[in-house]
C-alpha cells in the first residue's frame, strides 16, 4: 500500500485485534510508518500486570527521520545517548524506546521489569503452541455471550458486526429510552435527573458497578459495559436492570405530569 505522504506516522493500538476475526493491523498495512503497540492485559487477563509491547519494521521511517534532524537536535541527541555507545546516532529508534524506559543509564539492566517479560514470553508461547486458536476461540465465544445476554436483557435486537469486538458493550440510554418511554419523558428525565444518576440507581438497586459512558466520549447518559469481568449471569440482570430504572424514570414523568395538570386545574 502506497501513501501521498511518506513520512506520515502511524500509532496502532491493536489490544482488542485478538478478539475479531481476520484482524489485519496497520502494521501490517504499512509497516515502514507504523508503530504498533500492544497489551497482553485483556487477551489473558493479566490487567494488574501492566504486560505491553512496542513493535517496529527494520526499515521504518523513524530512523530515516531522526538522521536528517537538524545538527542541533542531533547533538542533543548525542549528549542524551552518548554514555551507551561511542557512535550514538547509529542507535536505532526502537532501542532509544528501550533506553528511554530505563532512564537511559539502566539501559544495560531489565529493572523490575524481568518478572513481566518471562510472563510474556510463556504467555507469547502458549498462543504460538496453540496452533487451533482454542483459546482464542473460546475467549470470543464467552464475550459474544455475554453481550447477546446484555441485548436480551434490554429487549433489543442488534444487528451483527463482525467488527465487534465484544470486549466492552455500550448502552445508549437516551436512544433506548426514546424508543420506550418517550420523548417527553426523556426531555423531563435530562432536565431534572443527573445522567450519573443512572450508574448510581443500578448500583443501589441491583449491585451492579458501571461506568459512565461519557468518560469515554460516549453520550452522558450512557452506561459501559465490560463483558469480560463478571459472571455470565450478570449480564442479563444488566438489561433487566436498566429496563427497571427507567421505569421508574417514566412514573417519575407521569406523576411529574399529573401534578403539573392538578396545579393547574386549582389554580384555574
């Protein structure tokens, strides 16, 4: 694949790659441009870890980049590389990556970083061993699971994605409310109510710990669902739970309603 610009520079991010079918990652795309990086946290569960990868194309545009630097960028770059080697500018940019992690001057010592890079190497073996993809397959299976469960809870249907990756799920609130207790009990639900209030509600009432969905440039009354960290039978409670809510929700707007007509009716 050809670009119009060359010295265009890519940052993949390709942890959930592992959960859709047929991932091709820009890496692999374009290869000389892109810097791939990748965690271990969600395919296997090892969040707490901080388990992460950095890979780059032998031939990449970054090393051609930091050599035509100007002379005083270089030089700085001499003084900051200067105590690893007596020819600094033949450092690779990748091995300036590793040096910068330690600080530079522990760059001859893999710090308290050696427990997390055994784990990756058993973790990085297992999956090459595994030549079927059952784990894989498995890990998928559980997660579109568990998402169906969610819909069936709200009492949806959703359209397949095969691009889904099915780690989190995202419930448009306001969308769903529209649709089943209307547009006049929503427009009084965002004049009056807190879109936390939502989170909150599922909280008190069911148990249930969710995020809201605006922290993560979702709309402010939306709810995020991780898929992977609770029991299965959780999910479906999720949608019955949030059906409950809104309930609630719209007698809220009718009694609203009705005291609204009764002031008005006595004072007429």
């Amino acid at each position: 694949m050809k670009t119009k610009r060359p010295d265009l520079i890519l940052l993949t991010d390709d942890v959930y790659g592992t959960f859709v079918n047929d991932f091709r990652s820009l890496l692999g795309e374009l290869p000389h441009n892109t810097i791939g990086v990748y965690s271990y946290s969600k395919y296997v569960g090892a969040t707490g870890w901080r388990l992460g990868v950095i890979a780059i194309h032998e031939d990449n545009i970054f090393d051609k980049m930091i050599a035509k630097l100007p002379d005083a960028d270089l030089k700085a770059l001499d003084k900051r590389y200067g105590a690893l080697t007596l020819e600094p500018r033949k450092i690779k940019f990748i091995d300036r990556i590793v040096a910068d992690s330690r600080d530079v001057a522990l760059n001859h010592t893999s710090g308290l970083s050696l427990p997390q890079q055994v784990m990756m190497s058993i973790f990085s073996l297992a999956e090459l061993m595994d030549v079927d993809k059952r784990y894989q397959k498995a890990c998928m299976e559980i997660l579109h699971r568990r998402a169906l469960a969610t819909v069936e809870g709200l009492g949806i249907e959703v359209s397949p994605n095969p691009l889904y990756d099915a780690y989190y799920g995202l419930i448009d609130f306001e969308f769903w409310a529209r649709k089943n207790i209307g547009q006049d009990a929503v427009d009084y639900l965002k004049k009056n109510v807190h879109p936390l209030d939502l989170a909150f509600r599922l909280a008190e009432d069911r148990g249930i710990v969710l995020l809201n969905g605006g922290g993560f440039e979702a709309p402010d009354w939306s709810l995020r669902v991780s898929l992977a960290n609770l029991p299965d039978e959780v999910y479906e409670e999720i949608g019955r739970g949030v059906r409950s809510i809104a309930r609630g929700y719209r007698d809220a707007f009718e009694a609203a309603k009705r005291a609204e007509k009764q002031g008005r009716a006595t004072a007429g």
